[in-house]
C-alpha cells in the first residue's frame, strides 16, 4: 500500500537542474500504484484503470458463423455441379441454428450470425444468387470459406485480451463483454487533497479587498485532477498560520493518497508549506531545466504523496501536465504514460535560449495553401491566463535548440494529450 520506506524516499532528487526527460525517467522508474483493487458492474467500469488482466474463457466468436444473409453450403460441391444447387429445407438463424446435416449439391438458408450448419463451409449472400424453383444458383468463382467467420478468429480461449494498468475505454467494455465479463476490477480512485495558502488570496465570487487577488490556481488545478478521474477534497484557501497549515496537512494526509498545493515549490525558510512538510515527513525540491516551471516540491507525509507545484499559473499548468500528471496517474495505477507530439511546421520564426525544455503556448492554423501549420503566443509570461484560453497545445522544444525557422517542423503537444 505504501509507496515508498521513508527511509528510502523516492522523491529524492539527484541535485542540480535536471532535464525534463532525467525527472521523468527518475519518477517513472520509482513510482508504484497505492491505490486498491475494486470489483464494479461492467456498465460502471468505463474510464477506471484496470487492476487486473482480463483473461478469456472462451473463444470469440464461439462457433464459425455466416457473415452475411445468404445460404450455406459445400464449395466442392457446388463447383462440382456448376454452382447450381437444392435448397434444402429450413434455415440457421442467431440464436436457432440448424440441427441437421446439408447434404451434398444442398444449400440452406443462413442468416447473419448464424451457426454454419454440418455439412458447409462457405456462404453466397444473398444479392448473388438467383432462385430457381426448389434450387438456388450460387457464384462459381466464390472462394472457398467466403463469409464464413471461423470460432476463434477474434479471441481465443485463455488469450490475454485485455492488460491491467490500462484506462478503460467504451471497447474495451465490448470486449471484456463478449468474453462473458459482467463486472471487472478496477483500481479505486486516487484520493487528492487540493489547497492553496495565503492570506493575500480570495475565493473567486467574493469580494477582493486591495492588495488581494482571486484564488485561480485551485480552480484549474481541480478541474485538472477531476479529468484524470482522482477523487479531489477541495480545502480551500489556508492561512498563513503555521500551525493551521501543519494541522490541516497531518490531518488530511490520514485520508488521502496525495496532497497538492501551488506556489511555494522553491522550499523558501519562512514558507508555512514547506515547513509543515518537513516537520511531518520528507521534503525535496525538484529543480528541472523547464520554462515555464522550474522548482516542484515532491515528498511524503507518511503513505501521502506531496506536490507543491510553482505559482504562476501557465507554470503550474505545464509542470503538472507535463511531470506531475503522469506522476499521480501512475500511484493511482495506470501504466506510465508520456504525450504523443506530432511535427507541425511553424509559422513564425524566434531565437531560443539553449540549456532547457521550453513549452510554448500554441494553436493550431492553417496556411494560404489549405497545409496544417502551428502558431505561437507572442508574449511569453507565465501569468497569462489568457494565452492558456487562445492555446489549444504546446509546442514542446528541447535543451539543444536555439533557433527555430518558419516552416520548421516543431514537436506540437495537442492539450488533449496532456489532459488538458
């Protein structure tokens, strides 16, 4: 249950400013599920995280069957009479299959999804063939085995069809379903405790006093937790009180598989956070070569896992989609998942700084030609909200890079991708 001995912390840093891609493998390669097995109805199961592998019990389809409305019968056969055929008396619906045995020079009605009747093993459908009184005419050319599905072309009994560490999808369900599956067990939610400190800070909806500003880290802070299906406790605004602060943490690590604040992350003597994380647990600053970002405080408080993520909003954005995101989807038991980036050429050209991971607010365009291009916020600070609400992605650009050309195709991050 645990995720870690404390002893043995594994948000240990390894010091110094460590590249996006050292922190990620550092965490991928340290972090375990904490969260629990749970069995739930089929219908409830879809966006959990599988805990255990889905086995077959049986093949899929369990029997061979026609793939089509037509008739069944011998390609011998009906090659040997030049495709033309008795019609044999009945039919093998879904559901009623036929009992009895298609002679030879026979044909029988086959319905879609029905059972192949003994005695056959191809099916003409039926816009090719021509009735003839008590006989039917069926293609010559028609393959052997035409629209005939074989038992087992799908699954097979005891395949692997489905693996744990996986978020369950609509087909999935289908195909946890079609091997007999009427509940699966799935990890329970990550529990997430959300907070922000700070006696500047005001609820959004209230009424700020100068010197004062509304609280918009947590909102989208939550909104972000929620879509990755953790269980979010929303605590608020603390105080600056140290003591408020170190009761509110000690208490809420009790319940909860992680706890998540914004600013603060730089580890600071006279912040309340970082000073209650220490006393109750384990404390480390995480300082990354990444722009936005920078510092994120990882540690733990007994079982619980603590993120103080920087404080600027885009910052606090990025440095979750990109590092912590995956961090918690991982302790809630999904297998490690890093964003797909597609190349999309750029339209603009800038000059980089080299010696760090930059993400760069981004949208999707299209040029004069009708051709896919990507386009760049044209101010850069990470207390832009509103670039966030223009972008639909980021451009991701690595530590080597200095310099990039219009047209120049550039690793583009949709925020679908992120779980944005």
């Amino acid at each position: 249950m645990t995720v870690v001995d404390p002893l043995n912390d594994c948000y240990r840093a390894t010091g110094g400013r460590m590249p996006v891609a050292e922190a990620v493998a550092l965490l991928r390669e340290r972090i375990r599920p904490v969260t629990e097995a749970e069995a739930v109805p089929l219908a409830d199961a879809d966006g959990r995280i599988l805990a255990r592998p889905v086995i077959a019990h049986r093949t899929v389809p369990p029997f061979d069957n026609s793939a089509v409305d037509g008739y069944a019968y011998a390609h011998a056969a009906a090659a040997a009479a030049a495709g033309r055929l008795r019609l044999a008396p009945g039919r093998t619906a879904a559901g009623h299959p036929f009992d009895g045995v298609v002679g030879d020079g026979e044909a029988l009605r086959a319905l879609t999804g029905a059972r192949m009747p003994a005695g056959t093993d191809t099916v003409a459908m039926q816009e090719d063939v021509r009735l003839d009184g008590g006989w039917v005419e069926v293609p010559v050319k028609l393959k052997p085995g035409a629209n005939r599905r074989r038992a087992g072309e799908d699954v097979t009994d005891g395949a692997a069809i489905l693996p744990a560490g996986i978020r369950l999808r609509p087909q999935d369900l289908a195909a946890a379903a079609s091997v007999g599956n009427g509940s699966l067990s799935v990890r329970t939610p990550l529990r997430v405790a959300l907070f922000s400190i700070g006696d500047e800070l005001r609820e959004p909806g209230a009424q700020a006093a100068a010197g004062q500003i509304y609280d918009s880290n947590r909102p989208m802070l939550s909104a972000l937790l929620r879509r990755a299906g953790f269980a979010v406790t929303d605590l608020g605004i603390l105080p600056d009180d140290a003591a408020v602060v170190r009761r509110a943490l000690a208490r809420e690590a009790e319940g909860h598989h992680a706890l998540v604040t914004s600013a603060g992350a730089s580890i600071g003597d006279e912040d309340h956070t970082v000073a209650a994380v220490r006393a109750l647990g384990t404390l480390h600053a995480w300082q990354i070569a990444i722009k936005p970002g920078r510092p994120i405080a990882l540690g733990q408080i007994g079982d619980c896992t603590f993120v103080g993520l920087p404080g600027n909003p885009v910052a606090v954005l990025v440095c979750f989609a990109r590092i912590v995101r995956p961090m918690l989807l991982r302790l809630a038991g999904l297998d490690w998942q890093d964003p797909q980036a597609f190349p999309v050429p750029a339209d603009f050209a800038i000059d980089k700084k080299p010696g760090r991971r930059e993400y760069w607010r981004a949208r999707l365009a299209r040029d004069d030609q009708g051709g896919l291009t990507v386009q760049k916020f044209p101010r850069d600070g990470s207390g832009l909200i509103s670039s966030l609400t223009w972008a639909d992605g980021l451009i991701e650009v690595g530590e080597d890079t200095t310099r990039i050309d219009r047209g120049q195709p550039v690793d583009f991050l949709p925020f679908a991708e992120l779980g944005v």
